[in-house]
C-alpha cells in the first residue's frame, strides 16, 4: 500500500502522570488509504484519541512527548513541520470531528457564522458569498431548513444536528482527510445510521479519506475499508475489513469478536464466550506481550517478548501464535 | 385468567412537571411514561428497548415506586403496590430490587465495599450476629465472581467490571425476585459487557431472577431476553417474543431500530432503512401516532390524526400501528 494518504510510523508519546513518563502510545503504525475508511478500534484508554491528537499535533497544554516516530501526509512528516506549516494543514486539507461536538462549537455564536469563519480561513470569499457557501454546506450534511437553522445558537440544535453541523464546518475547508473521534458514540442508534450514511456519501461524494475511532466494532464493520485494533498503546491487528472479520489473526480480536452477542451462533449459546481479566493499567503493563495475562494462547515467550509485527494476507499483527482459521 | 405473571402494569403513566409558571403552578409537563400495559412472567426477562429519553428508565422506577406513578396501577404477585404506604411496601423491597448503569455513581465512594453490602442485610434485619453478616456477604462475593478478600476495600479500587459485580452482589443481597437492570453493561468496556451478560444470565438460572433488562443494544437485549417491549416516546409501540420480533418486526419503529444497529458480522445480511428527522421532544409530542414524521409508511390523514392503540397483530405479539405488519 504505497499509496497511502498518511502514513505514521512507529510513534511512541508518554504522559508525565505524578512525575513520572507513562507510555501512552508504545510505537502505534497504521495507514490511511486515498479515498479509503480506516477504522481504528479499541477500548477506553487503549490509545485511540491520542493518537488521532498526535497526528494532528493538538496535544500541546498537555504533558504529552513524542519520543519517536513520524507522520508522513503526502510524504511531508507531519512533526517536521513548522507551527505555522501545520496550523494551515490543520482544519484545512486535515479536518477533525470529536464525540461531543458542543465541545468544539462556540456557545455564543451562530452556528451559521461559525462555518462562514471556517470557510473564509481558506477560501478568499466575502462574508455574503461564505454565507450562501455555509447554507449549502448544511444542506449537503442533511439540515432541514438550511437557511433558518444558520441563525441558530448550538444548544437550540439536538446532538445529531450538532455533529453534523461539526461536520460541514470541517468541510468547509474541503479536507482530503477527515478523522472523526468516536463521532456517533453519543447519539442515539437511528441517529447514529443517519451520520454513518452522511459520512459514506461524503466519502464517495469527495473523494476523501477518513480515519474513524470507534469502540464499537458493528460500526467499524458498516464502514471501514481497513481496520486498526489498539490495544494498550499499540496497534495490534491491521487489516481489511473483511479479512479482519472473518479471520482475525490477533487473539485479542478474536476475544473480542467472539464475545459478541450478535456474532455468528452466539444467540443460541448459554454463555457468551468472554475475554477474562481486564485491561492492563499503562502504568504497569507485563513484560512481553500486553495481553499474554488475558490470552488463551499465550505461552512463555509471549510473557518475555513482545512481538514483533508479523504479516499474513492482507494483514498486520504483533503476535507470537496468530491463528489462521476462520473464526466460528 | 388463570394465573399471575410476577410483575404487571395496567396502563401506568408518569409525568414530570416540566416547567412552572410564576406562581410556581405546573405549567408543562414531561410525558415520560404513557400508559404502559406491560407484564413479566416468573423466571422471564422482558428486555425493553428504545433510544435515550424514550422512558426507559422511568418506567423502571416507576415499577419499583423509586418514581410516584401519576396513574396506572402496577401488581406485583398479582397484589396491586401502587396503593401501598411506605411502610407497607417495605417488605416488598426485598423483592424487588435494580441494578445501574453507572457502576462508580451509584455506589458510596466513603464506603468499603463490606458496609455496601451489609447495608441492606442490616436494614432488612436478615442477618443478626457477625459471623452471619460474614458468612453472608462472603457468600455474595464469590457468587458474582469477586474475592472475599477484597471487602474491606473501596470502590474506586476496583474497575468499571468489577464495581458493577459489587452493585449486583447489593441487588441480589435480599435474595430478590425481581431485579430492574437499568443499562447495566452500557458504561463498561467491549470486553467486560460478555463477562456481565453471562453472569446475570448464571444468577438468572441459579436463583430463578425475573429480570426487566433495559438497553439500548438490541443485541444484547436479543441475547438475554425471553420477550422484548419497544419503546418510542413514552409509549411501548411493540412487544412478543424476542425471536419472532427479532426475526419480523411489526412496527416500522422497531423495524428501523434493528437495521440502524450495525453488525459486526459480514454474513449477516444488511438491510438499511434510514430514518429522517430527529427524535421529537416528550414535551410536545406531535399528534397522533408519535412516530408519524419520521414513519416510512405513515398515512396522512390517519397516522398524524389518531393514535394507534397497543393491540394484538399475531397471537402473543402486540404493536401500536394501524398499519403494524404490512411493510
Ligand atoms: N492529557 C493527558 N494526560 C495524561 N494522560 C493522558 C492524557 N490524555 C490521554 N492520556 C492517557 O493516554 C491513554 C490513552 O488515552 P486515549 O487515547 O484517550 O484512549 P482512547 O482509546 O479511549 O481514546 C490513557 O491511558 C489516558 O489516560
Ligand atoms: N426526574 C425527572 N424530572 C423531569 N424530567 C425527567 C425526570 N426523569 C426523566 N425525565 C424526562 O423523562 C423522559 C424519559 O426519561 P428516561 O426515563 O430517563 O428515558 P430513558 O431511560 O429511556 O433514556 C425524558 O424526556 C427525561 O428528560
Ligand atoms: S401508525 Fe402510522 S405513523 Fe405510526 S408507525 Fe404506524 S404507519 Fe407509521
Ligand atoms: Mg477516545
Ligand atoms: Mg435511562
């Protein structure tokens, strides 16, 4: 896959947490394809959103450090750039949408406003021609009554007509990648089909690439080209989507499939398949392969080593005993 | 009839008032719950299902009178408790008891996980002495799969999985018959949800639990339930048996519910049915049958005029559209 949009290479970020450096991300590699969905998956605090916010270099106020790694977007590195370089990439050709979009709205400013700010960031228009652009931009994100809902403040607007308006405003600047965080995560389910569906058209429509964080794997399914597992601050498992779904290599995604209730025969199962223990705390993680103490697999290399990544068919995994069966 | 589910409403209804004027009079109200006419049979799981602020959790409460109902009449036994005084539905607290989403929220941060679980053993008088109240909350322990040795620490020493095994273990305390579990996997991680479903599915067959399971995962829901009620707007708009209304929705609303729920698994075929619009507030509820603007296949001059009653469609099997089943 050379032909990748963005490419980040083995990034490696701690936190100071009480004066000591936690890894967060622990050397995470993924790959955004032109025109492609690449779905990261993982659960909370496995290092999702960092990584999102590294590539994006919003991390500063924070006590994050990017040990190494890098973030190549066109062939540039993304952390090579200058604040100024990246400050005109971000919410421009790099567009972000977050899970609560009241968060990134103004409270005291129409919403109207707020998208005729964003497309006049980029786009030398006056305000008359930015707004009949703004109006345009909410009718093609799906706002009934375009022209009327401009005028109004965020909090008169539900959540879903809230993200969708987060939505036109990173349109605005015509992004060639789009990286939502968990953009459907507080809506309710039919609208969360609503948004899913804007996304896939606009995917089609424009041609452009979108990174998109999800704990939820039915999601990632509905629209993902590729999928990237996380697990404890490492991408454990890369792969197409089907590929991924139908012969997870990674132990870890196939717990985690398998104890699906809508998965396969589960229905008629007595008990769900379930992975045991918890998730490890990234201020202590085992030695070797972070998830040897919950694995089924696991042997005595994996609690001493840490795989390195291995590849089989379309997929990526770190993994000392990858499975290749399909999963029943 | 011939005999009693464990748990019964007659059209129960609960309103909240919403807004009051100057004089500080009513002056709106929430129509959280409507006239819901649902029932549990012994041993059963009735999972009820619908998006946030449909009413979910008002009904439980209102089952359980954690909420005063405003009318309807809930029976539990076949004994109407809607008429009890406190002190008269107090041995029935025993009985009935819930379960929350929020496993950090509803357990008292300044107590140790012990005092948590004696509570309700001391206020109920079951166990007496300390070695009862020992023996007791040992036993609850080991039952929802945690160490006894663990009961002299605090909750947040504990994981989201782990506090949510304590809040069972506090339900199933008083040896309960009926338990409300309001979205009790919704807050924990992916790979703790199977953990939780299994063992409130193991308690379910040990200790023959009645369960009213509140979701908004259809999935899980589909898994545990025996029976499954719909809810839109207040209004239970569906309700039969789990597999057959799984298999075949009568309710154009259930129906966009279970093909706006995205599967994991590629050999499940997907069928898309996309709703338009919002979800309308409670505090205005548009005429007729509340799911008219957004139906697929409302008529106009029928569904945005009368509301359609709950009625058999299919022996067992209930649903509130007068034109249930023909989509
Ligand atoms: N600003 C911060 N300061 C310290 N630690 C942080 C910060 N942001 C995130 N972390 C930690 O980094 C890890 C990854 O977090 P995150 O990427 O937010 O997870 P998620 O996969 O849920 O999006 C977590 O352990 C989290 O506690
Ligand atoms: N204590 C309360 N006071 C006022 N309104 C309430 C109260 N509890 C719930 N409501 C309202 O009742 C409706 C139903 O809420 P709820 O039962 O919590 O829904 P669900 O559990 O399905 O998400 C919502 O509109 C909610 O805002
Ligand atoms: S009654 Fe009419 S509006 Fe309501 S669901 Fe049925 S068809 Fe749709
Ligand atoms: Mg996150
Ligand atoms: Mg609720």
């Amino acid at each position: 896959m050379s032909d990748a949009l963005l490419k980040v290479s083995d990034l490696r970020l701690s936190f100071s947490i009480e004066g000591t450096r936690t890894p967060a991300l622990r050397g995470v590699s993924f790959e955004v394809g032109r025109g492609k969905v690449l779905g990261i998956v993982g659960e909370s605090g496995s290092g999702k959103s960092v990584s999102s916010l590294a590539v994006m270099r919003l991390l500063h106020g924070t006590t994050a450090k990017v040990e190494s790694g890098s973030a190549l977007y066109e062939g540039r590195d993304l952390f090579k750039l200058s604040e100024r370089e990246m400050r005109s990439i971000r919410g421009g050709e790099l567009g972000m949408i977050f899970q609560e979009p009241m968060s990134s709205l103004n409270p005291v400013f129409r919403v109207g406003d707020q998208i005729v700010e964003a497309i006049r960031a980029h786009r030398k228009l006056v305000r008359k021609e930015a707004l009949e652009e703004a109006i345009r931009l909410l009718e093609r994100v799906g706002i009934p009554d375009p022209r009327e809902r401009a005028r109004a403040f965020p909090h008169e607007l539900s959540g879903g007509m809230r993200q969708r308006v987060m939505i036109a405003i990173a349109l605005a600047a015509g992004p060639r990648l789009l990286i939502a965080d968990e953009p459907t995560t507080a809506l309710d389910m039919t609208i969360q089909a609503q948004i899913l569906d804007l996304l896939r058209e606009l995917k089609g429509e424009l041609g452009m690439s979108i990174i998109l964080i999800t704990h939820d794997l039915g999601v990632v399914a509905d629209i993902a080209d590729e999928v990237a597992v996380m697990y404890a601050g490492k991408i454990v498992e890369h792969a197409p989507i089907r590929e991924l779904l139908e012969r997870p290599r990674h132990p870890y995604t196939r717990g985690l499939l398998a104890s699906l209730p809508s998965f396969r025969d589960n229905l008629t199962k007595p008990r769900l398949p379930t992975i045991p223990g918890v998730v490890p705390d990234l201020r202590s993680l085992p030695t070797g392969c972070a998830f040897a103490p919950r694995c089924a697999y696991a042997q005595d290399v994996c609690r001493d080593v840490d795989p390195e990544e291995s590849r089989s068919g379309g997929a990526r995994f770190r993994c000392h005993f990858p499975q290749e069966s399909e999963l029943q | 009839m011939s005999h009693e589910p464990l748990l019964k409403t007659e059209h129960l209804t609960k309103s909240f008032v919403a807004r009051r004027d100057v004089l500080g009079r009513p002056k709106r109200y929430v129509h959280a719950v409507r006239d819901i006419s649902i029932h549990v049979e012994e041993g059963e799981t009735l999972g009820l299902v619908g998006e946030s602020g449909c009413g979910k959790s008002t009904l439980g409460r209102a089952i359980l009178r954690l909420h005063e109902p405003s009318s309807g009449r809930v029976f539990f036994r076949g004994k109407e408790i809607t008429t009890l005084s406190k002190r008269e539905l107090r041995p029935l607290r025993r009985e009935m008891q819930i379960i929350f989403q929020d496993p950090h929220g509803s357990l008292n941060p300044r107590m140790t996980i012990r005092s948590i679980l004696e509570e309700p053993l001391k206020v109920h008088g079951i166990a007496e002495s300390k070695s009862e109240l020992d023996d007791r909350v040992e036993a609850l322990m080991k039952r929802v799969g945690l160490r006894p040795d663990q009961l002299d620490r605090y909750p947040h020493e504990f994981s989201g999985g782990q506090k949510q095994r304590i809040g069972i273990a506090r339900a199933i305390a008083l040896s309960p018959s009926f338990i409300v579990a309001d979205e009790p996997i919704s807050a924990l991680d992916v790979s703790i949800q199977a953990q939780i479903v299994n063992l409130l599915r193991d308690l379910q067959d040990d200790l023959g639990l009645t369960y009213l399971f509140i979701a908004h995962d259809l999935s899980i829901v589909e898994y545990l339930s025996h029976r499954v009620a719909v809810m839109y707007l207040g209004r239970v708009v569906e309700e039969g048996p789990a597999r057959e209304l799984y298999e075949a929705p009568l309710h154009p609303y259930t129906k966009a519910l279970m093909s706006a729920a995205p599967s994991p698994d590629p050999r499940r075929e997907k069928k898309r049915l996309i709703l338009h619009g919002d979800l309308p507030s409670p505090l205005d509820p548009p005429s007729g049958c509340a799911f008219h603007p957004r139906c697929p296949i409302a008529r106009k001059g029928i569904c945005d005029r009368d509301e359609p009653p709950l009625r058999t469609v299919v022996p067992k099997r209930k649903a509130a559209c007068h034109f249930a089943g023909e989509f």
